[in-house]
C-alpha cells in the first residue's frame, strides 16, 4: 500500500513538474527580440539611409552663412529672449534664439526676404538645396543653408516601464532605441503585437502592427520611425483580464488548477 501510495505521490510530482516547464517554454518563446537573426542577414538589404520628411506642424529653424556676415543677416532672423534676474539682483538677458517657422498645412512656411517657400514632403537636405537655389540672387557667393527640425517627437505607450514623449535631437530614431528611451518593455507586453499609430501629411491616421518577435521587423519601412508617431505596447491578456491580481499570481491560480484536476482524475483511477 505504501509502494502504491508513493508511485502516486511520485507521478503527481512528475505532471507537476512537466506542467511547470511547459507553461515557462512557452512564455519565453515570447520573450526574446529579434528571434531567427540569421534570415536578415541572408536577406538582401537595399542600402538607403533614412532621412526624415518635412511635415505640416513641424517646427523649423533656418541658417543662411556666406562669408560677409552682414549679407546674411536679413535672413537670420532672431527673437529676443526674455529678462531673467541674476545673482546681484539685476536683470540680464541672453543671445538671442533664432526664429522658428512652422510648417503650415500645405508644407509651407514664410521666410524673410523669400516670402512663402513650399518645404512638405522634402528631406531637410532637399529643403537646403531649395532654398540655397531662391538665395542665389540676393548674395554674390553660394550660401550655406542649414535646416534643423526642433519638434522632432515620439511617444511610447503601453506596457513599458517609462511611457513618455521623447524629443529626437539627431532627427533619426528607430522602434528598438524608441523603446529604449522607455525603459524596454515591461514583461506583460506582447512582443508580436506592437502598435504603430502614424499620421500622413494629409492628417489621416494609420495603425500599424509590428511584430518584434521577429527579425524581419528591421527591414520593414515602419522600423524607423517619423516625427509624431505614437509606439503602443499592447498588454498580454493576463495583465488586461487581471491587472488588479497580477499576472503571475493568475498563471499560478492556473496552474494550480490542473494540477488539481490532473490529480483528482489520477486518484479515481487508481484508487
């Protein structure tokens, strides 16, 4: 009776434990980035550097240098920054920033001298070649012309540890370094199921799905992303369904049930 007694015991142990390492095989397959790397590598990659497009809402400054300062000057415009009170109680003001322009619905902004200039749609090295060629008959010499996007921006939502707004200085960010930015993902977010929300330049919104699980991803036109876009980290059903409990604790309650269950039918059958 004890020889059969622990045979149960030992059985029940054994499903206990097989059950164990399936549910943890499982949720580590949904884990890990970037999963059969060896498939990009085999791919055939188009070598084209992303370069970020002029959109209506952008902020922009624009620098026109020659090498007589003072011919350049009508086109460099500045705005005076206000006064701030220093340590001895007077007030003092900093140089001056150089004026924005923002990009209106039609891609267009309003330069000096210029007048209206037609920017949308344009890399920021198309815009300075654009503007280089109307400059051409106000200066002797070939200017240098350079544009600087000042709102460049990304969100990240979801299920990560620091969801949050980001400004990009170097105007060129991806969906990896954009999470990143966000503390990574939390372990409750789903790998395969990563949302991109993207406005085009006629204001229409597009959602895309991007599944990180995969190394494919790198190669998709929505790895990188553009000024605007919003990054949402979809929860996996555990932490949607029980996120007052936690996700561990239901994996557990689970768990625990078939093996109840598992057990029960084993004692009826052999009792």
């Amino acid at each position: 009776m004890k020889s059969f007694s622990g045979k149960k015991t030992g059985l029940i142990a054994l499903i206990a434990l097989l059950t164990m390492a399936m549910v943890s095989c499982t949720s580590y397959k949904n884990v890990p980035y970037l999963q059969d790397a060896e498939k990009v590598n085999e791919a055939v990659q188009t070598e084209i550097l992303y370069d970020a497009k002029i959109m209506p809402k952008d902020l922009l400054t624009v620098v026109v240098s020659c090498t007589d300062p003072e011919l350049a000057t009508p086109f460099n415009l500045t705005v005076p920054t206000p006064y701030s009170l220093n340590a001895q109680n007077s007030y003092t003001t900093s140089q001056p920033a150089l004026q924005t322009y923002l990009v209106d619905n039609e891609g267009c902004i309003s330069f000096p001298v210029l007048g209206t200039l037609k920017l949308g749609g344009l890399t920021k090295r198309e815009a300075e070649r654009l503007i280089i060629e109307k400059l051409k008959p106000y200066l002797k010499e070939t200017p240098i012309v350079t544009v600087r996007m000042m709102n460049y921006k990304i969100s990240v939502i979801g299920e990560v540890n620091r969801p949050g707004s980001f400004v990009i200085s170097n105007e060129k960010v991806n969906l990896l370094e954009a999470l990143a930015m966000a503390g990574d993902m939390t372990v409750y977010g789903l790998r395969d199921n990563v949302k991109l929300i993207r406005e085009d330049a006629n204001g229409k919104q597009h959602i895309f799905t991007l599944n990180l699980n995969k190394a494919e991803t790198i190669l998709s036109p929505y790895y990188w992303l553009q000024q605007n876009d919003v990054v949402y980290v979809t929860p996996n059903k555990a932490k949607a369904k029980n996120s007052d409990i936690g996700s561990s604790t239901s994996l557990w309650f689970s768990a625990t049930s078939i093996l109840i269950s598992v057990a029960s039918l084993l004692f009826n059958i052999l009792k």
